[in-house]
C-alpha cells in the first residue's frame, strides 16, 4: 500500500472511531428512558434493571473514596 493510501486509511478510520464513539456515549437528558445494567445484589446473585420494570427506582451512585482529603 503506498504512503497516500495508508494516511488516508488511517484518517478514514479515525474519523470512523469518532463519529461511532459521539453516537454512542451520548448524555442522556431529561425524560430519557435508562440503558438496562446489570448489578451484583446486596442479598446474592445479579439484578438487572429491566427486572424491575413498573416498579419504582432510585437510583443512588455514590464513590468509596477511603484517601485522606
């Protein structure tokens, strides 16, 4: 493959690894349904959102930060 040809592959496919990464970490807004995840549970074995379906949900993340401040 000559040197033309490589940089515009390259270019090509960056370009492609951007587009493709902006649609797919996109923010979620306001009235926006959540992506389904799924969790280890406090009680054993996994729960995932989608099994909680009709029910009401609060979602609380929170960071275990033990460094001092």
């Amino acid at each position: 493959m000559k040197s033309t040809a490589k940089h515009m592959f390259s270019l090509a496919f960056a370009i492609a690894l951007v587009v493709g990464a902006s649609t797919a970490a996109r923010a979620l807004e306001i009235g926006d349904k959540a992506p389904d995840f799924e969790l280890e549970s406090s009680k054993g074995g996994k729960l995932k959102l989608s099994d909680l379906k009709g029910r009401n949900v609060l979602i609380n993340f929170y960071v275990l930060d033990f460094s001092p401040t």
